[in-house]
C-alpha cells in the first residue's frame, strides 16, 4: 500500500496498513485536531 492509499483509506474510515503521516502538517491544520 502506497502512501496515498493508506491517506485516503484514513479519510473514508477504513483500516490502513498502518497509520497515515501527514509531513504537510501546518499550524492551521494542527489547530483544528
């Protein structure tokens, strides 16, 4: 499983191969976690 499949089975509730990481993490996105 690439990385972009691991993400977009994060974002339809669905179980990845193991959990996503988000590199592109900004202060607004971080914010709103």
């Amino acid at each position: 499983m690439n990385s972009r499949q691991r993400v977009l089975k994060a974002i339809n509730h669905e179980q990845p191969d193991r959990p996503p990481i988000f590199a592109t993490l900004t202060p607004q996105v971080a914010e709103k976690l």
